[in-house]
C-alpha cells in the first residue's frame, strides 16, 4: 500500500522482517505459549538481524534508523497475533532500555545498554504497585542512600518481564517528602540479594511473563541511578508518549491480523452450501471493521511522524491509543463470532487473538484516562466567546464563497493544535472509580477540575494550582531537544507536587488587575519585562544554582535573550551568549498574554505556542523569581 510515510527502504525492511518472523518466531509460538516463557535464544535472534536497537546510536551497538523502522517492526510483531511476546520485546527495546539511553550515565549505557541490544540482557520497567497505578506520585518503594549505596526496600506489581529478565528500571522515593518531586529510577539487577519475583497468572499474553516484585533491603551502587535523584517522575513522564505509541501501532497491527485471519477462514468455511463470505451481514461488518481499522492506522501514522519529528503530539498520542486498542477489541470479539464454536477453542489462535486485545485499553494509560486527557486538553484550551449583539457587530464586507477564512497568524493549525511500560505490559488493572486510574500516572486526587472563567477566587486559585501542576508534567519533545535525549510528553496531575507554573515566569492568574503595566504606569512590552528579571530574582533560593536560558522571540519584537543565573546573581543579555542548558521559543504576542495573566501558560504550552527544550530545567528555573508587579 502506498504511504507518504514509508519509503522503499521501509517496504524491503518489512520483507525482511516478516520473512525472518516467519521463519525462525513463528513456528515456536505455540510451544512458548504453552511454556509462558521466551527463551534466550529467541532475543539472540532478534539482535542478529539488529532488531533489538533499530532507533539506537552505533556506538551502542544500534543502527540508528528512523522511527519508522520501528513502526513497521512492531507492526510485523503484531501481525503474529501473540501479544505476549510482541509485549515482552516492546517493553524491553522501547521502555526499559530507552530510560537507560535517555537519562542513563556512561556505566549504565555499557553495562545494560549494549547488553540488551545484544539480547544478553533483558529488561523491564518496575512502577506499578499493589496500591499505587495511576497515582505515581504516592509509591512507596523507598531508596536509601547509604555510602555509596542505595538501600532499596518496597514491591511492584504487574511488571512484564520481571520474572526471566536480567534487570529492573525502578521507581522509588527517595527524598523525605512525599510529593512527585522526591521519585528517582535506577536499574536494580534481578538476581541481586533481596529480590524475589512471583509469577503472576494472566487469561492472555500467556507468552510473556509478569511478575509481582518485592525488594527486601537491596543495595544498590549510586552509579545505578538513572539521571538525577528526585527527576524520576519527569523522566516517566516525559517517556509515556512512546509507551502509548508504540501501544496504538501493535494495537492496531494485532487487528489487522484478526482481520486477515479471518478473511482466510470464512473464504474457506461453508454453511448452508455456500462459504461464509458470501453472507451479507458477515460483509458489511467485515467492511466496518476494515474501514475503522484504516482510519486507525492513518490516526496512529500520523501521531508516529509527529514523533519522529519531535512534534507536540500527547493529543495524537493520547486519540490513538484510546482509538486502536478499545477498536482491535470489537474487531477480535466480532470476528472470533464468525469463526462459531470453533471460535471458543483453544487449538485456534482467534480464541488467543480475542484474550489478548483485551488487556490493550487497559494497559498504558486505560480508555477512561485516555479521555480524560484528551478532553481536557479540548476543554482547557478552548476558549468561550460570548455572542455579540447586533448593535457591536462590525459588518463584514461581502466575500465570495469560495474566499478562505482568514485565522490568525498566531493561531494554530487545527491539525497542529498540542495540548498534547504495558509500561505496555504493566498492566494497570484498578477498577475505575470516579476518577479513572490509569497505568502508572496521575493522582487521583486532580482529575475533576475544569478551568471555569467565572468560579470563585478561591475555586480560581485552586484551578490554578492544578493548571501549574498539569504542565509541571506535561513534558514535551520539541525540535530544541538535545540529539542525546527525548523530551515526550505526558499530562498528569498531582495533588503533592509544588506550585510550578511552568511559564516562562511564575503568573498569579486568579489577580483581577491589569498587567499592561510594570507598576510604575509604564506600557509594558518584551524588553522591559526581560529587564526586570535581576529586581524579581529570588537570590536565597538559587543557593549554588547555574545555568543559562536562551529565549527566542518571534514577531514585532522579535530578539533573542540571554538569562544566566549563577552566583547568586541573574544577568539578562540581549542575543544569545553561552551554551544553554535550556531554549524557550514562542512570538511576543503569546509571551505578552502569558506575563499578563491573559493567556494560561498551561494551555499555551499545550497549544504548542510555547516550545521548550528541557523541561525540568525550565521549572528549576522558574522557581527563582517573583511575579511581574501588578500581575
């Protein structure tokens, strides 16, 4: 099928692909279903034809391809209708290891990175806990730094891979708050002293095992924390847009393969003297499935290329995984009707393929959270507009029919507004209750808010508060992203976490006065706000803090910032000086609306009308300085 996505390359990749699955996987399957367990041998085929680092460097033994490799890879994994094992080669290629490769230092990178693209090693991402899915921020698995060790104590539940692989990505608190902030991840050996698994039973992904995790006192070198201590939850965070890509894209290849199973199986199967394909009603509900399914898939490509192109894309992201696992569903449970009784016999694999979609909506964020997130990033950013009477509306003059709405220039495209381990396989499984829990993320305690334009003070403050918090998560991976690390994107929520507005200075929005001036009656424009910068530093706060921001300014005022803190001090220079540990773009009319408290940095940063780098850093950042007087 022709695509604007694929290119030849990608077309011979796929033959290569299917023709090595076909050979050396596929006959085993079965067996490995009935052993609910991979054997070595299998991952050691899969990194001899470089299956295991496709979007790793060289230098670690990947071949650096595009990520449109992938998609055709785990579209061919899916296409062999065993979730299991398309489950346990995802988590370990595509969560597990990216954490390492992302966040990792150079000992964690020889040590596992290399290893498990060589199928040596192979991991698994430990969040979930017995009382802890989708509130990440209230874990309770504890490190202790003692020396040059952490002391690991706690549980985890639901993790792929956790019983036969060889290391852990795990969360765990290490500070003595109990917000989001004091979360770190490190790798954990499996076989270290005071780790024991427990084989968990599932009705599908039999293939893959899942494991419930207890760690009793393990030490663990400090070498093996995965970046900065107490960053923990932004790298999860920023790392859940490509755990429900890659859910979206083996969700929706799973059903093409139901599909195409059982195209082959009423061609064949007869009732009534006649096969079954030439019953109607079989047809047209063959011919829904397959039209929703290509919906789907173009749905699903286009959220991959926004990926791939470092794009804001949690909308995408977020409709593609609610769209394609909640579809794969219906497409299994309707197809394995046309297979009858033999439908519901364990010798034929749709009766496995019916099992297996069924964990998909659960698993990487449930359907119920998907909505949540998309609805508010529809709801938030939409903006009431009261109807005018007829004496305030300006008569337009007569344009043709086939003239094209003027939008304004700063607006964004409707296709590329961004409000934007499963951990694939972590499945998170808690009922939903008023606030549905998804797999590892959000607290609970935020999910009913909606930003109202006419609540109380109190009710604003409280809005805001959550707003702050939303984008204080909401990470994202734009064109500034450094070449060596991810910035995607999550929308979560926590009712522990600081007041961090991620603007690009603090706002208090629930403040009725104007901000069209510095206090001073002066008119405010970019210049001036930048220049008030070293007067609003919080110079007791920065204590031995360093860094330097640069800003880029679009528009009348288009220039470029400087903002170095260091020393206790803040210099603003104008034009770019230094090497920056952080890049903010966006135009001078957004900038302005944001420091006036017109425009919500949150939904500004979701609408992709500001772009920023390096998250965490920014929200470091803003922390040092006071409000714009009068705002």
């Amino acid at each position: 099928m022709r695509s604007p996505y694929f290119l030849e390359e990608h077309h011979m990749f796929r033959e290569s692909v299917s023709g090595f699955l076909t050979k050396e996987i596929v006959p085993k399957l079965d067996e490995w279903e009935k052993e609910e367990k991979i054997p070595r041998i299998a991952w050691k085929k899969l990194a001899e034809q470089d299956l295991l680092g496709l979007n790793y460097p060289e230098e670690f033994g990947g071949i650096n391809a595009d990520f449109f490799f992938s998609v055709v890879f785990l579209e061919e994994l899916a296409r062999l209708t065993n979730g299991g094992f398309t489950a346990s080669v995802a988590v370990h290629e595509y969560m597990a290891m990216s954490y390492i490769y992302h966040y990792g230092n150079d000992h964690l990178k020889e040590k596992y990175l290399i290893s498990g693209i060589q199928g040596e090693k192979i991991g698994a991402l430990a969040v979930t806990e017995p009382d802890a899915g989708s509130d990440v921020a209230n874990i309770r698995t504890r490190a202790v730094r003692e020396g040059e060790h952490y002391v690991l104590n706690g549980s985890k539940t639901f993790i792929t891979n956790g019983v036969y692989g060889d290391f852990l990505v795990v969360a765990a608190k290490t500070g003595s708050g109990e917000g989001s902030e004091n979360i770190s991840l490190f790798v954990v050996d499996n076989q270290s002293t005071g780790v024991f698994s427990r084989k968990l039973k599932k009705i599908g992904w039999n293939c893959s095992d899942t494991a419930e995790l207890t760690f009793e006192n393990v030490r663990m070198p400090v070498t093996h924390l995965i970046g900065h201590e107490g960053m923990g939850f932004y790298y999860l965070m920023e790392m859940f847009q490509l755990e429900r890509l890659v859910a979206a894209i083996t969700a929706m290849a799973g059903a093409q393969g139901c599909l195409d199973s059982t195209l082959n199986y009423i061609s064949q199967r007869e009732a009534f003297g006649k096969p079954l394909s030439r019953f109607q009603t079989i047809r047209h509900q063959l011919a829904d499935l397959a039209t929703e399914l290509e919906a789907a898939r173009q749905l699903t490509y286009y959220a991959a290329w926004l990926y791939q192109e470092k794009a804001p894309a949690i909308r995408e992201c977020s409709m593609s995984k609610l769209y394609t696992t909640e579809l794969a569903k219906r497409v299994a449970d309707t197809c394995l009707q046309f297979f009858g009784g033999y439908g519901y016999m364990e010798e034929y694999p749709i009766s496995r393929m019916y099992r297996d979609a069924r964990v998909g909506t659960i698993v990487g964020g449930t359907s119920e959270i998907m909505r949540e997130i998309i609805s508010k990033i529809m709801i938030d950013q939409h903006q009431y507009q009261h109807p005018t009477s007829p004496e305030e509306q300006e008569v337009e003059p007569e344009t043709s029919v086939e003239a094209e709405p003027q939008r304004d220039a700063d607006a964004p495209h409707p296709l590329e507004e961004e409000p934007q381990p499963l951990e694939m396989i972590e499945g998170k499984n808690e009922p939903p209750a008023q606030s549905p829990p998804d797999v590892e993320e959000t607290s609970q305690n935020t999910r009913e808010d909606l930003v109202s334009q006419e609540d109380s003070p109190e009710e604003n403050e409280n809005e805001q508060k959550e707003l702050e918090e939303i984008l204080r998560q909401l990470v994202d991976k734009e064109e500034f992203a450094p070449p060596s690390g991810t910035l995607l994107n999550e929308l979560e929520e926590s009712s522990q976490a600081e007041e961090e507005p991620l603007s690009i200075f603090e706002e208090e929005s629930n403040h009725e006065t104007s901000a069209e001036t510095t206090g001073n009656d002066e008119p405010l424009n970019v210049d001036k706000i930048f220049q008030t910068l070293p007067s609003r530093f919080r110079a007791s706060k920065a204590a031995d803090y360093q860094t330097v921001i640069h800003f880029k300014i679009t528009g009348e005022e288009q220039a470029n910032y400087t903002v170095k803190v260091g020393n206790g001090t803040c210099e603003v220079i104008k034009g770019y000086v230094g090497e920056a540990n952080c890049i903010v773009e966006t135009n001078d009319k957004t900038f302005m609306e944001i420091e006036s408290g017109k425009l919500n940095a949150q939904i500004a940063f979701m609408m992709g009308k500001v772009k920023i780098s390096n998250v965490p850093e920014m929200l470091q950042f803003t922390q040092l300085f006071d409000p714009l007087p009068d705002t």
